[in-house]
C-alpha cells in the first residue's frame, strides 16, 4: 500500500523550456560578459596577496599573476558590492599592477608598465579595467537578488539561495527565527509557536540530521523527543549577518552525512557595524509593538585595531507575551466532530538573551585567524491547560577558523575546529493523580571540525579548480532526571529512553574538480566518503521477561561513497542551463537506533533498533540561472533562479509499530522498504529598477511515502506521525522608493496550501487549512546614522496553524511594530 502526498503537478512543460534553452546554438559569449558580475567583498586591511586570494575565494574567478608582487605590498580595507575587477582594481591602488580579464571568471594581473600583454594572454580577448573609484558600503543589503541574495547565487549550478540582513530589518523584528525564512523557495519551517527554536525542512527532508544546521558553519545537533518536531537549533536572527541555503547533497564541507542541505546562519562581522572611513562603530536596534510584542532588539560595537585586526561584540534581547491568534476564518478543519477546531496561543511567551563574540586577526603574513563564540539563554512553557513545562534552554557555540592564502594557484586553505552543547532545563509539574513532578535536563555535545583546499590551475582548453578535504563530528547526548517520588522511575526510562544517551561520530574525506571551457561551459564532478560509528546502551521492556525493562547495548558502523555530478551550459549571456545528479547518506541517529524505555506514564514502551540501516538518497534537477542587468531601464537588475527536482530517498526512517513478541507492539524507527519519492519546483525571482521593485518565490513539492515495512509479524503495523512540507508555498514581495531612496514602502503576500501529516496519529488529527497572510512595511533612513521602521504583519488577523506546526499552535494574529537602527 502506498500513501500519496498532495495533488501530482505537472513539470513535462519546464522541463521541456529547460531543454530547449540548453540546446540555444547562439555564439559562446566573450570573456566581458561575466566581468560584471557582482558580489559582497569584507576583506580588511592585510598583505596584497593575501586580499587578492580573499577576492578570489569570494568570487570563485581565477586570479593569475604575470609579474611578482611589490615586496611588503598591503592592500586597504575593501567592502561592498563590487565585480571581480573592479574589487582587484581598488586593492591594487597605486601599485604598478592592472586587471586584465582573460577568460571566464578568470584574470591576469599584469604589470602596466611592461610593454607587451603577458605571456599566454590573448590581447585581442584581454580587457583593461581601468581605475575605479571605490564607495564602501558596511553592513549592506547584499546583492540584487531575492531577498538580498548575492550574484554567485545565480551563477551558481545548483539549488541554493541566501537571506540578506535587509530582508531580516525588514520582517520588523521576528518572534520566531523561522519568521526570516518564510519567502525562501524549497525551504520551510517546523514551527511550535511555544519554542524559539527552529527546525528547517529543505524540499521535504528534515529532523534526524536530514539538514545541516549550523551556525558559522558549527553544526546544531540538539534534539528532544515530544509530540511533533525534534531537531531544533536556537540562534537569534539579530546576532545574524545573513543565512545560506544550499539545497541537497554536496561534495564539500558542511556536507557530511547529510541529504537535505545545509542551512548556515553566518554572525555579524565587524563590516556589518563600522561606518565607512572610520576605525570603529556602534549598532543599536530596538522594536517594539502591539500584540504582546514587548521587546526585540540588540547592540553591538566593533572596532578595527590596526591594519590586521577586528573585533566585534554583540548582545540581543527579546521579550515577548501571549498574543492574540487572528480572528478571521477558522485555523483548523476537524476530521470528526469530536474535539475543538480551535488551536492554542496559550504559553507562547519568550524571555530571551542572546550575546556574540568574534575576533579576525591576521597572526602573520598570509595567515587569518577567527575566534567566536555565540551563546542564548531562553525561558519558554510549554503544553496546554494546567500541565505547561517550564523550559531554560541555553546554546553555547565557540569556533576557531584558520585561513591560509599565500597568493599562488595551489593554496588556499581553510580550517575550522568548533564545540557546541544545547541543553533544555525542563520542570514538569505533576500530572497527577499518577505521575509525579520532575525536573529534566536534555542535553548535547558536539565538537568537530573542517579542513578544505582549493588548488587552481590550466590544462589545455580549460581552467580547473580542485576542492579536497575532510571534515568529522562527534554528538554525546545525556538526559538526566530527577522524579519528586524518586522512586517512581528509578530506571529513568521515561525520560532518557526516549531521549537516549549515547555517542556517534561521523567523518567524511571529500573531493571536487571543476572545470570551466570558455564562457559556456562547466562541468562539475564531486566523490565523498561517509563512515559513521554509534554505540549507546538503554533499557527496553519485555512482556516475556515478567513486564520488567532488559538493558541493550548498540555499537554500529558503517560507509559509502556518494558521487556527485553537474553540468552547466551559458547559451546566451546573462543565461545559465544546468543539471546535475547527486547521491547523500544519511546515517541513523542516536535517538532513531536506540529508542528504548517508554512515554511518561508508563503503558506505551519503544524499542531499539540496531539493523537500522542508513538513508541514501538519489536526486537529479535541471535549472535555470537568469541575471540581467540593463533589461528595461540603464541602471535596472533582474535575477532569477528556477529548478525542478527529483529525489528518491532509500530506506527511509520513520517511526512505526512493531511485534513485541507477543500480541502487544512497541514503537520503533523503521526503514520503509520503497524508496521514499519527491519531487518538485523552486522558483526566485527579483527584479529591482531602483525606484520600485517587486519579487516572487514559489515552492510546489510532490511526494509519496510506502506504507510497507517489516513489523515484526505485528497484526496492525501502521505508521506514526510523519509530518509533510506544504504542497504549495507562494510569497510575493514589491515596493517603492522615494526621496533618493531614503523612503521605502513596500508589501508582502504569502500564500501556503499544508499538506496532511502521514500515519496512523491523523486519523485523529485536524487538518490544516490553507492560508494567505498579507503584510507591509516601510523604512525611512533620516541619515547616515538612523533608520527608522515599520511593519504591520498579519494585516487581515487570519487565524491559521502554520504548515507543520508540530503543536497546533495558533499564529499570531495582527501585529503591528516600530523600530530604529541607529549607527555611530
């Protein structure tokens, strides 16, 4: 029996629009086409080569020299929205050395006062840059794209998208952290209004470490079992300088043992707070408004001392009460008439601290080193009626990143070693008359770290970059508790059977070759090596041992190989036509393999499972890369990104019942014996004419899930809940600018259709509704240093769930807020 999600939606049509473009036999365009490209340089003041392999690191373009560097050259600090050229332009300055465009993404720097062009330049293709005049910009938007995103995102031939800090000012201060992801195309939150934390789903993959989490590149592994969601990461989007979504398996780092993607929420850096010309800065931000939104906001100083180091420091606070649900429509459909269609916004309050740390600081020539570290603390209730649990979570994140650029072709090198532990402080009243009060502390460690090179050369016809390296990761989990009646549980398998202790890790050695002929073709190879180890002991009960709990112990390895591969063709400038296939492994969890014990109260017992064997996932897309600059007016932009994807995902682990060995079941995790299918489009788009702008995303997803696996011989296996992306998501966002743009109106539609959750949980449940939300906001910059903003969010009071709520929490209702940016 096979369970389908959502209405099936045709893609015959794009698909056949993406093969026509790919098959377009117009000219291959010249080396200048791409040397507008633009993107976001923060390079501070350092040796010239080492700024100019920063340059080229950002941009990914070749950066070749013709002539030796001036001995002791050093370059001034650079930041903004440049092209390639011109940011090398600006770092070069008065030294003798000029750009020359050679190719695709590729550039000689030569020494003007030589005669002749450099040797293996072909002077009929080669393009002078000549000076520029360089406006440094702090804490920009970002690039012309959706929601700022930056211009690799589309020259990238691949799903992958960014949140710019603008996009987050503009949302006027979220509640949750997934407020700031709402418009992003392929991606979509698990939200329990009653938790700050987030949880993101990347085209229908999520939770178990599906995705990535991290924060500047430190993964967040936390999970808590509960009725919905496990997997949480708690940052708070004011310490963010922007987010990066890359969608689906990847040969890089970040990407080990992952299928789904990686989500990165990057801190703010100190180019994020000083004003141009100056050696130091200030940032305050501060909103406030109706609807129990009390407080949000933070502060922040960054300096730079020197020509080689910058410091920057940072707290936010947020404060707020229980909001009112919207009003308009019903929020839920019942399934029978037992029950109230009406969701909860009891307990949704949050008190919240949030502080940064970072330092940048260039040790010796060539040599960049960061420190960071990112902590939050959080009180939040949680359940309904007189049963709320009071949470304390608290996420500590400390990184040490190394950056090695000496300026040739064969090293540019990064590393990174970080720890990170998340922990939950739970109290749970009593549920009485049976089951005492207690006090629970869920917690993870997770320490691990990065090493990854790139080394760029020339063979003939083409320009190669190789990326090789390893990265490794390591979780401990520990769940502690502490009864009232101590002898309750003495076992403690309430609790820590479902949130189990244990130990995994995870290592991967990747590699990487691209390689790029002319201006219209790239081809991308990748290969990766997964290898996980998990060991852990629990307690699980048994009927045929006299209704008491056995101890087990699980120690399990295993690895493979996954290959990825990608083609990418310009047929026209600004027009760029890839596909690609990818393979990921997905190992088990500690909580998935060894689930033991039973639910609070007793009576409902889970299993282990230690022959759980690892996802693995197969997904091929097809895209379309759109970046035109000029198309209706002289100083107008236009980006967009489209994909349609398949993915099948074998062995797919859900939870289901099972056999106990008698006629009772136990909960387990199980691996479903098809292959788990989706499939989907992506879509973003933005077109910015400087006086008014308007942008759209879309997000449409089909899936299939097989009801079909080994139970064990258990009467009525059934799966539980499994909870589904929204088959339908569209956001559409445009606006004006006035008086030199310092006023900017604009608005916000968004539009989701959820889908059901799976198993046997919904036949009991109520379905959620389809929704549209629409917002406004407006900012005017007074000057230089103050910002004023507003926002209206939920300008209808429609009352909904949103699309995977995991607690049927009611969303807020009309909210109306009113902040200030102020820079010193």
């Amino acid at each position: 029996m096979r369970l389908a999600m959502g209405q099936s939606f045709r893609l015959a049509g794009l698909g056949a629009w993406l093969l026509g473009a790919s098959a377009l036999t117009a000219a291959p365009s010249q080396a200048q086409q791409t040397s507008e490209s633009t993107y976001r340089f923060n390079v501070a003041a350092k040796p010239l080569a080492a700024a100019i392999a920063d340059v080229g690191a950002t941009s990914g373009w070749r950066i070749a020299y013709a002539a030796p560097l001036p001995a002791g050259a050093r370059s001034r600090p650079l930041s903004g929205v440049y092209s390639t050229p011109q940011a090398l332009t600006a770092l070069l300055g008065d030294t003798p050395f000029g750009v020359r465009v050679v190719g695709p993404r590729a550039v000689t720097l030569y020494d003007r006062s030589a005669a002749a062009v450099p040797s293996g330049v072909d002077a009929g293709d080669a393009i002078l840059i000549g000076p520029v005049e360089v406006t440094a910009n702090a804490g920009s938007a970002g690039g012309p794209g959706w929601q700022g995103a930056s211009d690799d995102v589309y020259e990238t031939p691949s799903g992958v998208a960014q949140v710019g800090r603008q996009a987050i000012d503009d949302r006027g201060g979220a509640r949750n952290t997934a407020d700031i992801l709402r418009s992003v195309s392929g991606l979509n939150t698990v939200v329990d209004r009653q938790n700050p934390g987030v949880n993101v789903n990347i085209r229908g993959l999520q939770d178990q470490g599906r995705v990535n989490m991290s924060i500047d590149g430190a993964r967040q592994n936390f999970q808590q079992a509960g009725h919905g969601s496990t997997a949480y990461v708690y940052v708070d989007p004011e310490l963010l300088s922007r987010v990066d979504v890359e969608k689906g398996a990847s040969s890089t780092a970040g990407g080990a043992g992952v299928i789904g993607g990686v989500v990165n929420f990057r801190t703010l850096d100190a180019s994020d707070v000083i004003l141009d010309g100056k050696t130091w800065g200030a940032r305050l931000n501060a909103a406030t408004g109706t609807n129990a939104f009390d407080f949000n906001g933070s502060a922040a100083l960054a300096a730079r001392v020197g020509e080689s180091v910058e410091v920057i420091g940072a707290v936010g606070r947020k404060k707020l009460g229980e909001y009112d649900a919207g009003k308009r429509g019903d929020a839920l459909d019942e399934r029978s008439s037992e029950g109230s269609s009406t969701p909860l916004s009891d307990f949704v309050t949050q008190d919240q601290w949030s502080w940064l740390l970072k330092a940048t600081a260039e040790v010796a020539e060539d040599h960049t080193i960061t420190l960071s570290y990112v902590g939050l603390n959080t009180d939040f209730g949680t359940g309904s009626g007189q049963y709320v649990d009071k949470n304390t979570v608290e996420n500590h994140t400390a990184t040490a990143a190394w950056r090695w650029t000496p300026g040739g072709p064969w090293v540019d090198l990064d590393a990174k070693a970080y720890y990170t532990r998340t922990s939950d402080d739970q109290f749970r009243p009593a549920r009485l008359p049976r089951t005492p009060a207690a006090r629970v502390d869920y917690a993870i460690d997770t320490f691990g770290g990065s090493l990854q090179n790139t080394s760029r050369f020339e063979l003939p016809g083409v320009n190669v970059a190789v990326t090789y390296g390893g990265e490794y990761f390591h979780d401990k989990t520990d769940t502690a508790s502490v009864w009232a009646d101590p002898a309750f549980d003495p076992g403690n398998v309430q609790f820590s059977g479902s949130n189990p202790n244990g130990k995994r890790g995870v290592g991967s050695a990747f590699g990487q070759v691209e390689l790029t002929h002319s201006t219209w073709l790239q081809l991308i190879g990748g290969l990766r090596y997964d290898r996980y180890d998990l060991s852990g002991s629990g307690l699980v009960f048994s009927d045929l041992a006299g209704a008491a709990f056995l101890p087990f112990h699980v120690d399990r390895s295993q690895g493979r190989l996954s290959p990825t591969a990608t083609v990418a063709v310009t047929p026209l400038t600004g027009v760029q036509v890839y596909g690609s296939y990818k393979q990921g492994f997905r190992p088990p969890t500690i909580m998935e393999t060894l689930l033991g014990g039973s639910h609070i109260g007793g009576f409902i017992y889970f299993a282990p499972n230690p022959n759980l064997k690892p996802e693995i996932s197969e997904t091929w897309e097809a895209g379309v890369n759109l970046k035109f600059d000029g198309a209706l007016r002289e100083d107008d932009a236009f980006r967009a990104k489209i994909s349609i994807y398949s993915t099948e995902v074998r062995n797919f682990v859900t939870q289901a019942t099972i056999s106990n060995g008698g006629e009772g079941y136990y909960f387990a995790n199980v691996n479903l014996k098809d292959p788990a299918k989706l499939k989907g489009l992506d879509l973003e788009a933005n077109y910015d004419a400087g006086m008014a702008y308007i942008g759209a995303s879309v997000s449409l997803i089909d899936g299939t899930y097989d009801e079909d696996y080994d139970s064990g011989g258990y009467a009525y296996p059934s799966l539980q809940s499994l909870y589904l992306a929204p088959k339908t998501k569209v956001a559409i966002d445009g606006g004006f600018r006035f008086f030199e743009r310092k006023l900017t109106v604009g608005g916000r539609l968004t539009r989701v259709v959820p889908e059901d959750m799976l198993g046997a949980v919904n036949t009991q449940s109520p379905i959620y509704k389809p929704y549209v939300l629409l917002d406004a906001y407006a900012s005017y910059k007074i000057n230089d240093n103050f910002t004023v903003r507003a926002a209206i969010e939920n300008i209808t009071d429609r009352a909904y769930v949103d699309a995977m709520a995991s607690q049927l929490t009611a969303s807020p209702g009309r909210t109306a807020t009113l902040g200030v940016t102020a820079r010193f």
